[in-house]
C-alpha cells in the first residue's frame, strides 16, 4: 500500500513537471510571436522610411539634373570622404548646429559611409550641396593635416555668410540649420537659385572645385522655372 502510495505521489510529480513544461512552453511560444510581430513593424517602418528619403532624393521642380561631380584627386577613393556613423554623432545631445559645423564634420570628422542614420545624413547632404552653390570662387574641401581642415573650416565659415545674405531679415538669425535649408528649399522651388546652380556647374567645368566626395553624396539640384509671385 505505501509503495501504491509513492507511485502516485511520483506520478502527480510528473504531472505537475509535465504541467509547468507545457505552461513554460507555451508562454516562450507567445513570446516569440510578439517579438515577430515587433519586428515585422520595424521592417515595415525602415521600408516606409527608406521610400520617403527616396522621394525626398527628387526633386518637386521637374527632371533632376545630377550637380556636377569634380574627380576624384589622385590617390582619392570613393570611400575616404564624407560619411556616416552619423547615428552615434545624432544620438548625443547638443544645441543647434550651424551650417559651418556641418560642412567641417561632412568633410574632416565623418568616417566612411554607414549611413546608420539615414535622415541625418540626407539633412547633412542636403545642408552641404546648398553651401557649395554659395562658394562663387570655387572652393577646396581636400585634404586631412591641420591647415587643411582650418581652411575646410573657414570655406564653411564663407558659405554660411554668404547663405545669410540670401535670407530674409525673419531668418537671419536663424540658429539651426534646419531652419535656414527649409527656407533655401522654398528659394530653390521658386528659381530663385537657377543662377546659383548655373554658376557652380560653370566652377566645376574650369576645375575650380576640388571635393574627392564620393559622386553618391552630391545632391541632385534641377532648375525650377516656377517664379515667387510675393
């Protein structure tokens, strides 16, 4: 009879290891399932981000004409300028950055391209191909020793005056050069950059810019025929 007893004390044992199993099994199962459907959102979200800066690549002013590329410098590769980990430089908390701040980090402190933070880099982009149209003697973004970067530096510094020439008195100021694209971006939809455009392709043409950028990081500017009727 004790023995009768045992064997069934073992087998509620059982039952209830089998049990717990079965209960562990099951909420690992639906774990699963959740972190699928997580995941399934995120891809969905990177698609529906990288459709967006595809749309944003273009332009709203008809057929987009590739700003003209320099050549590469003897000895340049199509890798050893400007880039990314942007994602690690976004991540850190900071005031708003200024169009020079963005024309020295895109030409001497980004490594090259990982693009992990595809908005920043397109805003980045963005911010640089306006400076260069703001350059009317050409310019030299090339090299890596102290002197060069200083003069990267004050190249930037140049463009930036110039760009706040252009505004009006609202956004002079502006800090962010967030603010200050958003308001090129109107001037440019309203032609009011054709000439600007013009004169770079012509720089380009006598050899007077100097960029190893990768052709990939220019960005694609169109002449608008629509006029501002303010």
């Amino acid at each position: 009879m004790g023995t009768q007893h045992g064997d069934s004390q073992q087998a509620g044992r059982g039952q209830t290891d089998e049990t717990r199993t079965d209960e562990l099994l099951r909420k690992q199962t639906t774990l699963l399932e959740q972190q699928i459907k997580i995941v399934d959102g995120l891809l969905k979200q990177v698609r529906l981000l990288s459709d967006r800066v595809q749309k944003l690549e273009g332009s709203s002013c008809g057929p987009a004409t590739p700003l003209p590329v320099p050549p590469l410098q003897p000895g340049a590769s199509e890798v050893n300028r400007p880039a990314a980990r942007i994602a690690a430089a976004g991540r850190r908390k900071s005031g708003p950055k200024s169009l020079t701040a963005v024309w020295f980090e895109w030409f001497c402190k980004l490594e090259p391209f990982a693009h992990e933070d595809r908005r920043r880099y397109h805003e980045m982009k963005v911010t640089v191909a306006f400076m260069r149209l703001l350059l009317p003697n050409g310019y030299d973004a090339t090299g890596n020793c102290a002197a060069d970067k200083e003069r990267i530096l004050e190249t930037g510094r140049e463009a930036e005056a110039n760009i706040r020439v252009l505004l009006d008195p609202h956004h002079k100021k502006a800090k962010s050069y967030g603010t200050v694209i958003r308001v090129l971006k109107e001037m440019h939809e309203a032609g009011k950059l054709n000439g600007q455009i013009q004169h770079y392709h012509a720089l380009v043409r006598e050899g007077r810019v100097t960029d190893d950028s990768p052709p990939k990081s220019f960005y694609k500017f169109s002449l608008c025929n629509k006029q501002d009727l303010t």
